[in-house]
C-alpha cells in the first residue's frame, strides 16, 4: 500500500510540477518583449517547412537553433510538436522567421491531425482548454479523444486543419484496421489540408498521399517532420509569392502553393526513423529510475576502463 501511494504521489507531483512550468510560460509571455530584429531576419521568403519538432516534445532541436537553421536556409518553419503549443508561440514571439502558431495532436484513434492558427491567443486558449487537462507522463502520446471531438473542437477557431503522413507504417496509416475507417472518413471530409510530403515517409506513401489529396480536393502541404537541426528545411512548400508571419495563414487557407519542395540532401526514411527511435528510447530511459541506474553505471564502468 505504501509502494502504491508513493507511485501516485510522485505522478501528481509530475503533473503539477508540469502545469506550473506551463503556467509560467504563459505568464513570462504576455511580459515577453521579442529580441531586435538581428541582420540575418527574414522580411520575406517564398519557402516553408510545415512540420518541424523541438525538444518540446520528442525532437533534439531547441527554437533558438530551428530559427537560426530556418535562417541560413532562408525559409519559415512551422514547430508542430506533439500535443504542445509553447515551441511554437515561442518562436512566433521572436518574429524574426515567418511561422504561425501550430501544433500535432494525437487522437484515440491513433490517428494524428496538424492545426494551424490564426492568431496566438486562440492557439494558447485551445491548447489549455482541450490539450492540457487530457496529457499524459509522455508527452508525444495519444490523446484519450476521438478525432470527431477534436474535429468540432478544432471548428471552434480560425484553424487550418490537415492530416499528416496519411500512409505511414502501422496505426498511423489510414487503412489500418477496420474498427475506425467510418471515423477516419468523417474526419477526411471534413479536413482542410493533407501532407502530401513528409520527409520521414517513403515515396510510395507520398505518392499515394498525393492522390488521396487531390481527390478530396484539399490544401496540399508538405514538410520534413524533422527532429534534429539536421533535417530541418530538407523539404516543404513553396508560394506564388512572399510570405510573412502575417499573411502565412491565408497563404495555406487561399492555397497559394505553386511547388513541393525536396532538399538534394534529404535524409531517407530509414535514417530519419532511425534516428526517431534512438531518441524515442532514450525519452524512455530517462523516465525509468532503474534504467537510468544502468545507464549511468555503464558509462562510469566505460569511463575508468578507459582511464
């Protein structure tokens, strides 16, 4: 009984340990005055990356280094982290890239939906209103909601709504399992865009993303779902014209769009996954005390061997 109630006495703690550095962040924001425009900002960029993570979520990527890559590659970025808004509203502050506030969420499906906001305060407002009170320990997880609640969730806002990796390996795929295809089919009627291209997928995946695109109609959006500075910017959409912060979102919404773009050098699929799941595991890792033993005590046995 003891064992037990230490158990959830250290999760409560986790959560509100959680809910005040969120808390927090939302209270240094509204104080937060955004840093001088430095010499290398962007006023205007044709390019951008529509899928990007941060180690607000399950990328190794600070928002200071995707800026500064963004930057150097002369494109904007959208953060989409797993059911979080703070990497984004972050780098939406800096003003230095353009970037609109938006977010990956995960349903009980299985399936994952990426909203793009108009202005920040209703990303913030939705974020604590649908996203916070459902989040579990891991942060990148499922949500316990059905994508039809958050669908109609989602309608409440000026939001741009798409499916990303509509084909990707095992339960993130479309076709996979039978139980779900009618919800999957409402919410495909109902979403305004489908990533067309996603660095992490396999050409055949994206082709057949494409199809499924242009038969429903829909917005088509591409990005290189990076989780390291590595792959940010190796793919993504190009527009008719400049771009910035503040017409980015009628951009997307008009469907502006005149290319997809892939970086020569691109990270296949294999290496991408790879890496996901190196970083993935150590996520793991780290929230296991007794992993975390091991861990450490091979890299201290590895460290005298050596000396």
């Amino acid at each position: 009984m003891k064992k037990r109630h230490q158990k959830n006495s250290s999760k409560t703690l986790l959560k509100t340990r959680q809910r005040r550095s969120i808390k927090r962040f939302f209270q240094n924001r509204t104080n937060f005055i955004p840093p001088a425009a430095t010499k290398n900002s962007i006023d205007h960029i044709h390019r951008l990356d529509a899928h990007v993570h941060t180690c607000f979520s399950d990328g190794s990527a600070t928002v200071k280094q995707v800026e500064e890559a963004c930057l150097k590659l002369k494109t904007g970025c959208l953060i989409t982290d797993h059911n979080e808004i703070r990497g984004s509203l972050a780098l939406f502050d800096r003003k230095n890239i353009p970037t609109i506030p938006s977010m990956e969420i995960g349903s009980r499906e299985q399936i994952e939906l990426l909203l793009f906001f108009r202005h920040a305060y209703q990303a913030e407002d939705f974020f604590k209103n649908y996203i916070e009170p459902f989040r579990r320990k891991c942060r990148y997880s499922f949500l316990p909601l059905s994508l039809d609640y958050l669908s109609d969730a989602a309608s409440e806002y000026d939001t741009i709504v798409s499916i990303p990796h509509p084909f990707a390996p095992f339960w993130k795929n479309i076709e996979y399992g039978k139980k779900r295809r009618d919800v999957i089919i409402r919410t495909l009627q109902r979403v305004d865009g489908i990533e067309v291209y996603n660095g992490t997928a396999t050409h055949r995946a994206n082709r057949k993303s494409m199809m499924l695109c242009q038969t429903l109609g829909a917005i088509p959006l591409a990005g290189s779902d990076s989780h390291s500075v590595k792959t940010i910017g190796s793919a993504g959409i190009d527009f008719f014209h400049p771009v910035t912060s503040n017409n980015l979102f009628d951009s997307i919404r008009n469907n502006h769009i005149c290319h997809i773009f892939e970086h020569e050098t691109r990270h296949r699929h294999v290496s991408n996954t790879y890496h996901l799941a190196v970083n993935h595991s150590k996520n793991f890792v780290l929230k296991q005390d007794f992993l975390l033993q091991i861990w450490q005590k091979n890299i201290l046995q590895k460290h005298w061997k050596l000396r």
